[in-house]
C-alpha cells in the first residue's frame, strides 16, 4: 500500500534531481498512453505503484516494449506475498522488456494488508527483508543465489540477467530498514516523508549505512502530494480527506511526526507555481535524487501543475 497518491505522479528533472510521472489505470492500454504522453512531454520517467490493481512488474514490461527512452519503476511491490526468486526472476525479465530501464522498488507494505488482507505473518519484519534481499540481490547481481537463512533457504540459480539487474530501491522509513536499503539495496523510496525529516532523518542514515557497506551513494526516491492552485487552504482540506489512511498508517505516522506535521495535508506541497516549485527545489536541496509528485485537485489544478512541473525540466 505504498504508493505515491491518488493520481499518477510525476518525474522531472531539477538540477541534479529527477523526478517522474506515475501512470496508473484500469487498463494496460490507459497506462500505455499515459507513459506515452509523459515521454511526450519530456519527463524522465514512470512510476507503477502496486496495490490491489494492475501488476506493476507486469504493466511496466509491456510500457518498456511500447513506449521507448523513458525509465520505468514500481512503487512499490510488497515481498510478502512474493518469494525472493520470483521476484528476481519478474524483475529481471521486466529489465529486459524494458531494455534495461527498469527500477525495482520494494516494500514490505503494512501489517494491516499483510496479515488481515492476506492472511500473512507479519512477524519480524526487519530480518525478513534482510534475509529477501540476501537472496534478491545476488540473483540480480550474479545470476545465482546460495543462502541458507531462518526465513529463506535459496541455491538457485537465474538466467539472462542483463546488467547486473535493475537498481532496487527499498521502501524504508525506520532505521533499521533504512541501514537495509544502504547497506544491501540501491537506495530508499519514500512517501509522506517531508524535506525537513529526509534531510535530517533519511540522508545521514542510508548515506551512513551505504559508507560503511562500501556502497555507492544511494538513490532517494521521495514523493508527495502537489498540487498548483489559487486556494491553498481548500487544496489542503482536499489532501486532508483524500490521503487521510496515511495519517493513520505507523510507519508514514512516524514520519509525519518527525516533519512536526498533524496529517498528510501538511506535507502537501501546495500553493501557486512559484510556490510549488520552491518547495520541489527544497527537497532536493534535502537530499532527494527522484521526486515523483502525486498531482491531486480538480481538473484544471492537476493541469496547472503539471505545467509547473513541466516548467522545470
């Protein structure tokens, strides 16, 4: 249940910060022509966020055949219900289909969609994902796998990895995920996290996790809600009630309370264009390398501001 907003979000590039577009649909053909009409406009990329409706993976490969030089990724598919191999194996053929344009992002999702949607164990979440992406990334990495944990068991091997695999970006907000998502994955995709918490917060401790791992610089892939209007007040009231379940979440209500913020609207960056752009130019100056904004509002707002966005690139 991780997932960058109600409508698909958008990735351009400021300075040294990309950010992308987020397709989503009912069909695969509404999500064709939405990367489509984003590679049309010049953004960098899509996002595919995966939750109850199309399978990102899968959504993302037939965009990476149609729709040619943009980067596609997943925001983000949950490991539960998906073993470590499998996961691989998708990503690496996603990989492929999208001619190496792909980005794997992962998550644990939420315990309330694991154990009482799924009818999973939740338990123990941390070395969970330690030990998924200790047989995740040598798959991707090296076309095999020989690891014998207390959740996972692998000696496989897996075929036509190209180049070295898609990077994995790790949904992570507490600590220990985050030293996971240095340490062992390419970066972190976060959501509902303010400027104020990713520079304080999220960057000191992957980039930490990363040194000490001999890992390169992570990627941070952050999202938010955005929205360019002429009535901020009655935008945040809109934000209050549409993205409301994340005030509610535990992982998303720790980062809020670290932004000093009451509930998602206050994260929202909200306002007319200038400010709207001036808070997209705050989270880069935090750290962020890939925003992916959650355009939300009525029909003429969602356009004002991807011509705002759009200004920036």
């Amino acid at each position: 249940m991780h997932e960058f907003g109600s409508d698909p979000p958008v990735l351009l590039r400021v300075r040294c910060m990309e950010i992308s577009l987020g397709a989503g649909g009912a069909t695969l053909d509404q999500v064709v022509d939405q990367a489509r009409a984003a590679a049309d406009d010049g953004f960098a990329g899509v996002y595919l966020a995966n939750i109850f409706g199309l399978d990102a993976m899968t959504a993302c490969a037939v965009v990476g055949r149609e729709v040619p030089g943009i980067q596609l990724g997943t925001a983000v598919v949950p490991t539960y219900p998906r073993h470590p191999h499998a996961m691989a194996q998708q990503a690496a053929t996603t990989h492929a289909a999208c001619g190496g344009r792909f980005v794997l992002g992962i998550g644990l999702s939420h315990q309330i969609v694991i154990e009482s949607m799924f009818g999973m164990s939740f338990d123990k979440p941390a070395k969970h994902m330690r030990e998924y992406l200790s047989v995740l990334m040598p798959l991707l990495r090296e076309g095999k796998v020989s690891f014998a944990g207390d959740v996972y068991t692998v000696n496989a091997p897996l075929e036509g990895v190209l180049d070295d695999g898609p990077p994995v970006v790790l949904a992570a907000l507490a600590p220990r995920m985050l030293e996971l998502a240095g340490s062992m994955a390419d970066g972190t995709a976060l959501w509902m996290t303010g400027p104020k918490t990713i520079a304080d917060h999220i960057v000191p401790s992957i980039t930490k996790a990363a040194d000490n791992a001999g890992r390169p610089a992570p990627q941070i892939h952050a999202a938010l809600p955005v929205c360019v209007t002429n009535d901020a007040d009655a935008a945040r009231t809109t934000a209050a009630k549409e993205f409301a379940v994340y005030g509610t979440l535990p992982s998303y209500r720790a980062m809020l309370d670290k932004e000093g913020a009451d509930g998602p609207a206050d994260v929202a960056i909200v306002g007319d264009e200038a400010t709207v752009q001036a808070g997209v130019n705050r989270l880069r100056d935090a750290g962020v390398t890939n925003f992916a904004a959650g355009i939300f509002g009525s029909d003429e707002e969602r356009a004002a501001t991807k011509a705002a966005l759009k200004a920036l690139l």
